[in-house]
C-alpha cells in the first residue's frame, strides 16, 4: 500500500506557511507553500467536499496509522486525540483491521520530542501518519524519513507542511476574520480592540492575527491598540489583559489567537470589572462551559473531535488509492451565547457519518 518517493535536499523559508522546493522532485504541497494554506486556490471546504466523496473503500490489509500531535496539557488536543480515536473505532466497527497510535508532545514547546515520537513510527513502519507539527521546521527531518520510507502524511490543523499531501485543519485567517468580524459588530463598530497572538513561529497564529488585522483595516471606527505575543500560554495572556487594561480603560474588545489565551485573558477583565468582551479560538470545552457561564463572549469553534474524524477518513480514502483536493477546510463557526448550547449537526445542518463501502 506504500509508495515510495525519493527526494533530494530542501530549503524552507517561512511566509505564512512554507515554501519548499527539491532539487529533483517538487514535494506534494509545494504549490501550496507557495501560495499559501490559508490562501490556497484550489482549497475546498469539507461542507461542500463531502457530498461528492461517495463510501470509502474497503481495504483488506491491516492498517496501521500514527498521530503525532502537540501536548494534551491543552484541552485542544486532547479533543483532537479523542476524535482520532473515534474515527479510527468507526472504521474497527465497520470491519477495517485498523490501529491508531495517538501521542503528544510534552509541552507547547518541545519540539524535539514531538520529533521524537514521528522518526519512532516512522522506524516501526507505519501506514501513513498524520502531523500537527509545532513549529513550521520542527519535524521535518522525520517527515523527511517518512517520504523516503514511502509513508504518506496528513497535516491536521498545525503546522502546514509541503511533505503532506493533504492538509484537514482549520481556515485559519478566516478565524482571526470571524473573531474581528464578531467583536466589531458588538461592540457597536467603534471603540479600541488588541489581539493576544501565539507562538510567534506558528503559522496558524500568523495567519489568525492577520485575519483580525486585515479586517479592521478599512474600519474607521476601529483603534488596533496592541497585537501581543502570548505564547499560547493562559498566564501570558492575563499578564497582557491585565497591562491592557490599565493602559486602555476603555479598551472595548480583544481577540485571541487560542481558548487557553482567552481564559486568561477573560479572567482578567473580570478581575478588573472591565465591558470589555473577549473572543477565543479553537471551540474548547473549557471555552464554550465559560461561554454558558456568561464569561467569556465567543469563541471560532474548530470542531476539534470532528477535524480529527475528518483527518482519519482522508487518510484512509489516500491509502486506498484516491486522490484527494490537498487542502480541506474543516467546519468551523462562532459560538456565542446564541448558538453555545447547539450541536454541531444543528449548527451546519448534518451530523458527521460517514458511508462504508460493502
């Protein structure tokens, strides 16, 4: 079921994504780092994909798949390993004789072991491995082994890699676009607003940030006080709410590039009695409890259970031999106060349930 591809050194430049190039071979989303994943023109969203996929192969073989994924210290990824899991016991309860190995980075920033955990299945030999790197470069030697080894990879959500040849995750710019969207709408499309942005090498924050940016500027109503680093870190981004706050009483809304981020930063506007409204993203449970709560204001839920699900089948369908679109947005909405207590079938109007093959 592998096939094998051979190629040749690389050079990696960041611009929102990457751009690589080989010297005898282009890799699989090359033309996708040129351009840009959240700005891929031939990207299709998996609401407008799924209809057209028709039931997913039978394989006969025993398949085995890998996650090598970021730390389960964050909520969002421990829902993207539930949901991986969940996809892999579809395909168990549809008579698949498949294994799905699902590990994590031990921090936000250990890179090294998140490639740690990819050249070991990749040396085990697995079938195929999806990727949720942490940094653009961080994993590259072992996507590297795995191409030369004939092991396809998926990205799911973080970070885009050329190696992949399909791409499941978040519309990240479109993210930072509907927090801004949201935040410029309540609070009367006037006022000051800042953005609480992530680790500074993630390609989602980038482009996150912005989609916040770019949508405020043709606001004229609108002041961008600050765009801040917080790291992905909760304690970072109170630090920063709390130092905003000071600076700019009559700050009116703030943007942030994650839900852990946003809690943070939701406590300290509280703490300080602030109207100002707080916008997260990434759909956490922690995230839409707050919400319920009457706390935090909204968050862009990503899915995160379903993304993975999505992941899982896309895998499986390329290893049976079908081509697929090599970006695939997932679904993703605002939750807010109106919609928090809905489902995701209710949001988007199905429920994920994908057809088998006989």
């Amino acid at each position: 079921m592998k096939k094998k591809i051979f190629i040749a050194a690389m050079a990696l430049t960041a611009a929102f994504g990457m751009t690589a190039m080989a010297e005898e071979a282009e890799l699989p989303g090359a033309d996708v780092a040129e351009q840009g994943y959240d700005f891929y023109d031939q990207a299709v969203s998996y609401n407008d994909l799924k209809d057209t996929l028709g039931a997913i192969p039978k394989i006969d073989d025993e398949i085995t798949l890998g996650f090598a994924t970021k730390t389960f210290e964050n909520e969002f990824w421990r829902m993207e390993k539930d949901g991986a899991e969940a996809g892999a016991k579809l395909f168990q309860d549809a008579g698949y004789n498949l294994t799905m190995d699902v590990r994590g980075a031990q921090t936000e920033s250990d890179e090294e072991g998140q490639l740690t955990l990819l050249m070991d299945m990749v040396n085990k030999g697995y079938d195929a491995v999806l990727v949720s790197g942490i940094s653009e470069a961080n994993l590259v030697p072992g996507m590297e082994a795995a191409m030369e080894a004939g092991i396809d990879l998926t990205t799911v959500m973080d970070a885009f890699t050329p190696y992949a040849t399909t791409t499941v995750g978040a519309w990240h710019y479109q993210a930072g676009v509907q927090g801004a969207e949201w935040i410029y709408n309540t609070i009367g499309e006037k006022g000051q607003v800042a953005c609480i942005t992530g680790l500074s090498q993630a390609t989602a924050a980038q482009a996150r940030t912005k989609g916040f940016q770019d949508f405020y500027e043709d606001k004229d109503g609108i002041e961008v006080v600050a765009v801040q680093n917080g790291d992905w870190d909760r304690q970072k981004a109170y630090d920063i709410t709390e130092t905003l706050l000071q600076q700019y009483p009559d700050l009116a809304g703030i943007y942030c590039n994650n839900d852990t981020m946003a809690m943070g930063a939701v406590e300290a506007v509280i703490a300080a009695g602030s109207d100002c409204v707080v916008v997260g993203t990434d759909g956490t449970s922690e995230a839409t409890d707050s919400i319920k709560a009457g706390e935090l204001d909204a968050t862009v839920d990503f899915f995160p259970n379903v993304m993975a699900e999505i992941a899982v089948e896309m895998q499986v369908r390329k290893l049976a031999g079908e081509e697929l679109p090599k970006v695939i947005y997932a679904p993703q909405s605002i939750r807010d106060g109106g919609n928090v207590d809905k489902s995701f079938e209710e949001i988007f109007g199905y429920a994920y349930n994908p057809e088998f093959a006989q």
